[in-house]
C-alpha cells in the first residue's frame, strides 16, 4: 500500500521505517528541510539500535522517501498517518495543536476517499476533534482511525516488528478493511490485531503508559521502606515477579521513570480526569513520588562527604534509559542541577547522549572521553543509567583513578558482596549499605 507518515520524529520515523520493511511505499513528511535531505542522503537523525540497517535497506529498495510537500505526498497516499508530538502544556494537557493543525491541511487536500491514523499519542476525544476540523474543510469521504505506539526506545523497531498487539480504534468497517491489510504481514505471523473504538484506543495507550508508571513508582516506594526495615529489594522483587499475575517485567527499582512517554502520559491522563471530574489519586501521588524518586541520592551523596562545595562528582550515564541518545525528563539532569546548586562541580560520561546534555548545560558541566577518565579524582561516583559499559567495570582501575571509593548506584548494577571485597562505599537503591 501507498502510506504518508506526517513527522519524522521518533514514533514517526520508525514506524515509518518499519511499515516500508512491511512492503508498504512509505512517503515522510517533514516540516524541517535540513533535516529531510539528510534524510535523504541516507543519515538517521535519531540513535536507536537497528534502525539505521532497516531505513538504508528501504531507502535502497525505493519503499521510503522523504519530503516537504504534504500535498505531493497526499497525491500518492490514501492511508495518512499522523506521528506529530503533542508536548504537555504548563497544565499537564496534551497539545494537539500540530495534529489539528495538519488534520485541517489534509481536510483542505484530499481529492479521494483517505484515512487519517493518529500514532501520536492524544487524550480520549481527539479522533473526533480530527474528524469535526476536516469536515469542515473537505466534502470528500473520509475515516479517522486511532492506531497507538507501544514503543520501547532501545527496542522500538523489534517492538515494531514483533509486537504483542496493535490496537485499532475506529467506527468504520471499511478503516478497519485497511489497517487489517497494512498490518497483515504481523497477524499472518501470529500478532494479534484487536479492534475497538476510538476513545477506547485512545485511552488504551495512556491506561499502559500509566500503569507500567505506577508499577515502577511501586517498586521504587518498596525499595525505600526496604532500607528502613533492612530488607533486600532483589529478594522482594524476585518474590514478586516469580508470581504470574503480577510478573518480573518494571520491577526494577531506581531513580525515577523518565524520557517522552511515561511522565507526559501520566500528566496527560491526570488533566484529562480533572476536566471531566475525575481526579486520579494515585497517578498523582505517582507523579509527586517521582520527582522525589529522581534526586534520592543526593542527600546521600551530601551525608557521605559533609560538604558538596567544590567537590568533584563523577556521573556515569545521562540518557533517560540505555539504548536511547534522549534525555528527555532524565533523572541525570535533575541530579546534575542540585549537584550543581550544592556547589559540587561535575564531570559526566555518556556514549551516546553527551551531545544532548551539552545543548542543555552547556559548560555548566565538563565531558569526559571515556567512563575511566570521568572518574579521576573523583570524591563520588553516581551511576544513572545503565549502559552495558558500567555493568562490569575495572573496580581496580576505580580504586586508583578516584580520591574515594564512592560509588552511588541508582540503577543497582553491581553485586554488594563484589563491592565489599574492593573496598568501596556502596550505596544503591533499597539494598543494604556498604561502608
């Protein structure tokens, strides 16, 4: 099938991407001009593992193209997909002004029958908000279908791919003929298909986003209490996940749940309930206890060496998750801020995201070559996110390039008995103190 993706932001390029895989003609649509030819010259402007291979092969097989003409690439598309970001407001509320704003230009476009497929995550209520602004710019047939993302960044394209189920939200036989078409090459390999109604797709994605949040949020109050009372986290987990209604998947506690999804979707959701008067308690205590959740180490940070003025903190990791160059609500940045505001000067190390964090800080901050050379001299250590690299470091390497064996873990890499046998203080994350 012929199918324009309209934003080539992360949702939209892969998914993008992904359906040409599928044997789709795909044609992306973007605003951005700078970034569309280097698009076009083969250059992926986003890092996620696998999809350089799979968009340079359908650039090749000429099933992707890039553009700046929505209406060149209307001409060729009867299937629209909208992956447009709808940023969270000052109120927590989804913008939707760039989806409503490209649903009145398709509406002003269209010459036959078209379906327009919202990806872009959007409160309960939208597709008909889409479907009220194109009737009144167009007298030509048309369908709006909801068809949420369920993408993991670091595994977006095999989640793509190989997904657990894709959700179709409309009203129309004829919208759900279609999508059981595009999305024929997954069911025929066993993926299930479910089709629902617009607002129960729609609210599909926020109800996923935000449990998987709450669980989370959970895990991380369980650790916590786990200090108090000196029980170990990974036990309880493991008890935990061992039970199938429940499972071993989000268990992990940590430093709070970052990147474009969970802390949007949550806010989102909570604003949602309130202008129909519903307040969801728990999501906003999911909320409150994040924020806290991101900065817990701090303090201890600060009990370890007294004073923070003029002390050198090492970080290792500052995209929001591994796998992923976003640093979109990462905890590595509220850390760094009141590291920073303490007085504490800060050294940081990322592979992947380091580029991301200097368009933010600046030289707030310096940037290490490499995670040995961020450690040299450092007073303390703090391990954010939980690239494969700082799974198994040098400890003895650690133990000569840094003034003290300091090590605060907000991801609960590393094994406390190891850490005992070099020597260091260890502090993680609802697991017992190593002095």
């Amino acid at each position: 099938m012929n199918i324009t993706i309209v934003g080539t932001g992360y949702v939209g390029l892969v998914s993008g991407t992904c359906l040409a895989d599928l044997g789709h003609t795909v044609h992306c649509v973007d605003v951005n001009e700078e970034k569309v030819e280097m698009m076009k010259k083969g250059r992926v402007p986003i890092y996620e593992p696998q999809l350089e291979e799979v968009f340079l092969r359908n650039i090749r097989g000429e099933r992707l193209f890039f553009t700046t003409n929505l209406s060149e690439a209307i001409k060729v598309s009867n299937v629209i997909f909208l992956a447009l970001p709808t940023p969270p407001g000052e109120d927590g509320s989804a913008d939707l002004s760039y989806v409503l704003d490209v649903a009145g230009q398709i509406g002003e476009l269209i010459t036959e029958y078209t379906i327009v497929v919202n990806k872009s995550t959007v409160p309960v209520g939208t597709s008909e908000k889409v479907k009220s602004i194109m009737k009144s710019k167009t007298s030509i047939p048309f369908d709006v279908v909801s068809n949420p993302e369920f993408l993991r960044e670091g595994y977006a394209v095999e989640d793509f791919m190989n997904p657990e189920r894709v959700i179709v939200g409309s009203s129309s036989q004829r919208a759900f003929e279609v999508m059981d078409r595009i999305y024929l090459p997954l069911t025929n390999i066993g993926v299930t298909l479910i089709q629902m109604d617009e607002k129960s797709s729609e609210l599909t994605k926020y109800a996923s986003n935000s449990f998987l949040a709450t669980k989370i949020t959970f895990m991380n109050e369980i650790a916590n209490y786990c200090e108090k009372v000196g029980a170990d986290v990974d036990k309880v987990r493991m008890g935990m996940g061992s039970d199938e209604r429940i499972g071993n998947r989000f268990l992990f506690p940590g430093i709070g749940y970052g990147g474009s999804c969970f802390p949007k979707d949550v806010k989102a959701l909570i604003k949602s309930g309130k202008e129909v008067g519903y307040n969801f308690k728990i999501l906003e205590s999911v909320e409150e206890i994040n924020i806290k959740q991101k900065t817990i180490l701090v303090p201890e940070i600060e009990k370890y060496l007294g004073n923070l003025n003029g002390a050198k903190i090492a970080i290792w990791g500052l995209a929001f998750k591994e796998n992923t160059d976003d640093i979109r609500e990462a905890s590595s940045l509220e850390i760094i801020e009141k590291l920073l505001s303490k007085g504490a000067n800060v050294i940081a190390y990322d592979s992947i995201a380091m580029e991301n964090v200097k368009k933010v800080l600046g030289n707030k901050i310096s940037y290490a070559k490499n995670m040995y050379e961020c450690v040299e001299d450092a007073e303390a250590l703090v391990v954010v996110t939980e690239w494969g690299e700082f799974k198994n470091p040098h400890f003895d390497i650690l133990t000569k390039k840094m003034k003290n064996k300091a090590i605060f873990d907000g991801r609960n890499l590393y094994n406390l008995e190891e850490l005992a046998s070099h020597g260091f203080y260890y502090k993680s994350i609802g697991r017992k103190l190593i002095k």
